[in-house]
C-alpha cells in the first residue's frame, strides 16, 4: 500500500482532491494538524528505531575507560 499527502489551502482544494479520490475507488480523508504531528513523530520514531544502537553496557564499559 502507498501513502499520498497533498497540502491544501483551501477547504475547496480539499473537497476537489477528496471527491476524485473517492470516485477512483481510494481511500481518502482529511487530517487535522494534531493527526499530522502524530504522523511526522511516528515516522521520525520509526527511522530512529532502525537505526543500529550500542548496547548499555559495552557504552558504559567504554564510558568508564574515558576517565
């Protein structure tokens, strides 16, 4: 499945987008700005998750080694 975002101005745009959407047989809704936050923090999370960590300890055995 794919994602399109498409910002709007005006609530016009928005219904011209959403009204083609639904007659192509898509799926499509409005998100408010508290529903793009939660989207942009979920991303931002998941690009962090995949990124490689150190583990605790072998960061605290190199931490201890620095003084």
């Amino acid at each position: 499945m794919s994602t399109i975002l498409i910002n709007v101005d005006d609530k016009s745009s928005a219904k011209l987008f959403l009204d083609l959407a639904r007659k192509m047989h898509f799926k499509a809704r409005l998100l408010n700005d508290e529903q793009k936050e939660d989207l942009a923090l979920l991303s931002m999370m998941k690009e962090r998750s995949e990124e490689p960590s150190l583990p605790v300890d072998s960061a605290l055995s190199i931490l201890s080694k620095q003084k």
